[in-house]
C-alpha cells in the first residue's frame, strides 16, 4: 500500500523527462558522438573564469543532457522558445549552485554564474545560422519518440503494479518540467477535463481508427490522457485484485524487450506488458506493433491463467494457443494495435 510516485513537487527533472533521457543508455555510441560534436561547435561561447574556461565539461554535459529530456516535441514559436530558453537558464543556474563545486547559494562565484548564463543564452539561439541548434534537434528526433513509449510504459506499470500510483498534478498530458519553481507552474486543468470528454466520445464512435489517431498525433499527449484514463478506470473497477492481488512475474520469449507481470487474486486476473530497449524494435516514428517486430515472440502464461483475454486499451479479445504443454500468448496479437497492453481476464470480464 506504498505510494508510487514518478513526479513530485521537488522532482529535479519529471517522470517524462526522464524517460527521454534513459533512451540515451541505449545509444552510448551515438549520444558520445553528438556531444563531442557539440562541445567543439560551442567552444567560443564559454569564458574564461579563475584560468579554466567555463562552464566545465560536467556542467556542459549536465546542459546537453538536460536539452535532451526537456525539450518539446512540438514546434516552438518565438515566444515558447524564449521561455524554454529562461527556463533552462534558471535550471542551470540551481544546478550549479547546488552542486557547490564552482559556485553555491552561500558563497556565489559570480563569475562563474554569469559565464554559464551567458553559454545558455548564446548557444540558444534560434537562428538558422546556428549549426549546434540544428545538430541537436536532428538528434532530438532519434530519442523523442522511443522516449515517448518509455512514458507510456512508465505510467501503465505505475497504474498496475503493487501499491497506490500517484499522478502530479499535470502529468496526465506530456510534462516536461524541471527542478521547482518550474514543475509549479499553474496546471490547465480545464484543457484536460475536455480533451478527456474528447477521448470518451472518439472511443464510443471507432476506436481502432481512434487508436490510430492517438498513435500519429502523439506529440499532443492525448495517448498519455488515454493511458493513464483506461489505466485508472481499469483500477478502480478491479479495487481488491490491484490492493490484494499477487503479483506474478511472467516471463517471454523477447525477454530483453519486454517486461510483463500479472496481477492475480482468485480467478480474477489482470495482465501488464509493455516493450523495453525499444530503440532496437522501432525505425523512424513506427511503433513496435505486430508481426513485423515481434515475429513468434510470446508471453509465457501460468498454467491456471484464463483462456481468453481482453486488451482494456483496444477492446481486442486474446486467445491463449498451446505450445510444447506451455500457454502463450504471441506478443504479435498482444501488440497488434497498440504498443503496451493491459489485459483482463477470468472472473475480470
């Protein structure tokens, strides 16, 4: 009955940030490269401060990274490019304060301050003439998209797994917030009330086109509303099995790609499974979905699981086939539509 929590009001960089983030592990090679290239483009925009230059190569990594996480995947206007830019300015002024290597709250090196100030604000520039900037939104791209599906995992196994999920206001939609006062900016509550009013209606009418929509226009944050909705709805119509229920790891045969467990009390049972390392699954914007990715990869169920399953996202029905005295479930059919999966069955139903 713990808590578990992914973004809070101290939360140094959100849930969604750090999804992003943790796709560079699975890049080394490419992201070392990327900020090699980006060091030598920005070399004369640090100064000189106590004989180093500035800010040092940790601080200049901690930027590059931050970047990465935190900036939108939509197109930024002048102004929304203004504000990103402040903001990542205040984070990094906190950071380095905070690390008390160069500078700190107590004894300010102001020196040093002003001189990672102005690197943010001359590398930042939003002109075409900038190779850096270009550089590093191609780059942007790469990691975008598998850290989007990383969010999406994050949340469901949030939702399904043991103890009590707690989402930070606004996190229903994309956040990419940083260290407070950032990640305390007011919350559009209003917007979300009606894009969720929205989603409701657009399930009823079609919902595999519906799917489709949200999978293609992931960039507004819809697919995360919907997640986190159906994730919640599915909870809180199942109380007992999620407070009371086992936990039982399940295992597959894309073990390095899948994490999957169920959660079991009685004969009612729920079925979790979303894709890991996604960035070796999916080329460009394309889900990891079907045969294509999957190929004979499957679950491999308990003996006294349910035969018939039903996806709570898609509205799909899973049929358990036979194998070797084995249940499977073939992640083909798992993922046919959407890339994670919450699946329902026995007593459930």
């Amino acid at each position: 009955h713990s808590m578990l929590t992914t973004s809070t009001h101290d939360t140094k960089r959100s849930e969604d940030v750090r999804a992003r983030i943790n796709v560079l592990s699975e890049i080394p090679a490419e992201w070392g490269e990327a900020v090699t290239r980006w060091s030598k483009l920005n070399a004369d925009k640090k100064s000189a401060v106590d004989g180093e230059t500035a800010p040092d190569c940790n601080d200049e990594y901690l930027f590059y990274q931050t970047l990465v996480g935190a900036w939108p995947a939509e197109s930024l206007t002048a102004e929304k490019f203004a504000d990103f830019r402040e903001r990542i300015g205040a984070y990094m002024l906190k950071a380095i304060k905070e690390a008390k290597v160069h500078t700190s709250w107590v004894n300010p090196n102001e020196a040093y301050d002003q001189a990672v100030s102005k690197f943010v604000k001359e590398v930042l520039v939003a002109d075409p003439e900038n190779s850096f900037l270009s550089d590093f939104i191609q780059f942007h791209r790469r990691v975008a998209y598998p850290g989007m599906l990383n969010s999406l995992s994050q949340a469901i196994l949030k939702i399904a797994s043991p103890g009590v999920p707690d989402f930070y206001q606004g996190t229903e939609l994309w956040d990419l917030s940083l260290v407070d006062p950032d990640n305390r900016r007011p919350v559009d509550f209003g917007k979300r009330i009606n894009l969720l009013e929205e989603l409701k209606q657009r399930e009823r009418e079609n919902r595999h086109s519906f799917i489709q929509g949200l999978l293609s226009g992931w960039i507004d944050g819809k697919i995360k509303l919907y997640v986190t909705y159906k994730g919640l709805g599915f909870r809180r119509s199942q109380k007992s099995l999620f407070e009371e229920g086992n936990y039982i790891p399940i295992d597959a045969f894309a073990r390095n790609h899948i994490c999957a467990f169920a959660r079991q009390k009685g004969e009612a049972w729920a079925l979790v499974a979303v894709p890991r390392l996604i960035t070796k699954l999916i080329t460009a914007d394309r889900p990891p979905l079907g045969e294509e990715t999957w190929g004979s990869s499957a679950l491999v169920l308990p003996e006294d699981t349910p035969e018939s399953w039903f996806n709570i996202f898609t509205g799909e029905e899973l049929k358990v086939v036979v194998s070797e005295q084995r249940k499977l479930l073939p992640l083909a059919n798992v993922f046919q539509t959407f890339p994670l999966a919450l699946l329902t069955g026995g007593l459930c139903q």
